[in-house]
C-alpha cells in the first residue's frame, strides 16, 4: 500500500561497502530514515552506524527486526543465499510482511530462489540491479532494473526512486538480473576491446589523445570511452567497478548462456583478461585497469612479454655450445 511519507519507511542495509554505505547516505539524506545497517564485517558496519546513528546489527535476524524494508548488497551467488538461508541466523527470521530490495549482481536463478524461500516465512523481494557506480550511488542517480513481482515493485517505488535517475520495471522474478549480466558482459567486452585498441595504438606510436577523439566520432564510440578511455592512459585505476567483479559479472553471463547452448566466445575472452588480472593480483583494480595487460610497457602488458622475449633470445646466443 502507498505510504504518504518518507518517515514511515524504515530502511535496514546488509552489505555497507562502498555501493551499500553510499545508498545509505543518500536514502538517510533524502529523509528515508535508515534505522539498522549490518555487514560482515564488522568494522564498516560499526562505522556507518556512527556516521548515520542507526543500529549496529549483531546479526541478521536483528536487520529484519527493526527494519521494513531492507536492501541488501552483497558479493555473490553464496553470499545472497547465506543471507537468506532457510535456517540459522537469516534476513527471513521474522520476517513476515518485509519486503527486501536484493541490488547485487548474482545469478538470476538465485533471485528465483530467494523469492521462493521469502514467499514461504510470507515476506516479500524485488530485485533492484543496479547498472551504475559508487559516485552514483551517493548521489541516487543509479540506473535501476527491477524484477520481480508487480505489485512489489510498486510497494517499493518512492525509496526506489530517491535512489535512481533511470528506473525500469523489467518482469519478474529473474528478468532483472538477465538483463544486467549481459549489460555487465557487454560492457566488460568492449572495456577489454578498448584497451587492446588503445595499447596497440601505444605500441604504434599514436597520439592516444587524437586516437581516442577519432573513436569518438566513429563506429569504435562507447560508454566505456567515456568512463574508461583516459584512465587506461594515464594508469589511473581508482576502483569504481572492480576486474574481479567484472570477472564473476561475465561467468553469471557465460553460465545464462550455457543454459541456452549459447557459445559467447568474444564474452569468454574478455572474462579471460579480466580472470588474468586477478591470478596477477590486480582484481581490485578498476576495470580500466585491463589496460596494464595491453599496453607496451607496462606489467603483464604485450611490451613486456617482448621485452622478457628479446632478453631470452639475447641469452640463448651468448651462450656457449654446450649450454644450448
């Protein structure tokens, strides 16, 4: 039923990393009091409770107990039916008449069985997947895709319209997140496409700056170009969106895909660059941060290899007779 302000929602975050503790600022600044926030790890919990004086939870089931509407973003397929696991400390404990708004990027058959197993305690779940980052989280000018039921989604309306710029009512349950994962595979495509552009560019001696305008202005344009292009460059990798969770991101899709009998090869060679910066220790690098496998020069990058290439052959030719 429609609330007539934003005072009588009470707002519960599981997940206060960067995305969820920004959602919870801008949501508690939009006046939707947020009245209990939880994470695994207990430190970021604590600190967010100090900064919006909302409850520190002490387990989950604690969440729901003073909490409406909770919101949850966590890290993966095994984190989100943790949260909501069917016994022990779970969202679902008293959770009769709750609506939850699950904004990770997890499998869309988790999202299926979520809402299977809060339909059974009577509670309620919409899937709010987000095709955005931490600045727009803060500022809830998030692009939001909804699955899930109808009427749901309308219960949920004002809170998820203070968080988004752009919201969609996608269909139900799953729907949301099949869309997403192949947004996020997409994306992770072209972000491994344009870094293969712009390090052979590199490697050509181009002005990447007059390479990237011409992009711009031609069929090799994207968002990415936009968002990614200069970093890539200028090695400025802060993290807004993780090579570790662009990596999870395009096997969600590659797992969708399978169960079509769908091969995507260009989508499992992008996860491959993405799943060669996690082996390198470079997953929480931004995703521009593809770029250090491509450009000449730089660590794991092609001039590298060369380089290591050149050395070995050198070697192998100052060497004498019996060594080789």
């Amino acid at each position: 039923m429609p609330r007539v302000s934003k005072a009588d929602y009470t707002i519960g975050v599981v997940g206060v990393g960067r995305m969820g503790a920004n959602i919870a600022r801008h949501l508690q600044e939009d006046g939707f009091p947020v009245t209990v926030v939880y994470d695994a790890h207990k430190p970021l919990a604590s600190k967010l409770g100090r900064e919006l004086k909302a409850r520190v939870a002490a387990d989950l089931a604690d969440v729901t107990a003073h909490a409406d509407f909770i919101i949850t973003v966590v890290t993966d397929d095994a984190s989100m039916k943790n949260i909501f696991a069917t016994r022990g400390d779970s969202l679902l404990t008293g959770a009769r008449g709750k609506t939850f708004i699950n904004c990770a990027t997890v499998s869309p058959d988790v999202h299926v069985e979520v809402e299977k197993r809060a339909a059974k305690v009577k509670a309620r779940t919409l899937e709010g997947c987000m095709a955005s980052s931490i600045t727009q989280a803060r500022e809830g000018t998030l692009y939001l895709m909804c699955g899930g039921k109808k009427p749901v989604f309308d219960r949920c309306k004002p809170i998820l319209d203070s968080m988004s710029v752009s919201l969609r009512y996608i269909g139900g349950s799953g729907k949301a997140a099949q869309v997403k994962a192949l947004v996020n595979m997409v994306m992770n495509i072209n972000t491994a496409g344009l870094a293969e552009g712009l390090g052979l560019g590199k490697a050509l001696g181009l002005d990447l700056k007059v390479l990237m305008e011409v992009f711009s202005q031609t069929g090799a344009n994207s968002r990415v170009l936009q968002t990614d292009g200069e970093d890539m460059v200028a090695r400025d990798h802060e993290c807004y969106f993780s090579a570790s969770h662009a990596a999870k991101d395009s096997g969600i899709a590659l797992r969708v895909a399978a169960s079509k009998n769908m091969q995507l090869p260009l989508a499992r060679a992008a996860k491959a660059q993405f799943d060669r910066m996690i082996q390198i220790g470079k997953g929480e690098l931004d995703k521009s941060g593809v770029a250090e496998l491509t450009f000449p020069g730089r660590s794991g990058g092609a001039g590298k290899k060369k380089a290591a290439a050149k050395k070995a052959a050198v070697a192998k030719k100052k060497a004498p007779a019996s060594k080789r």
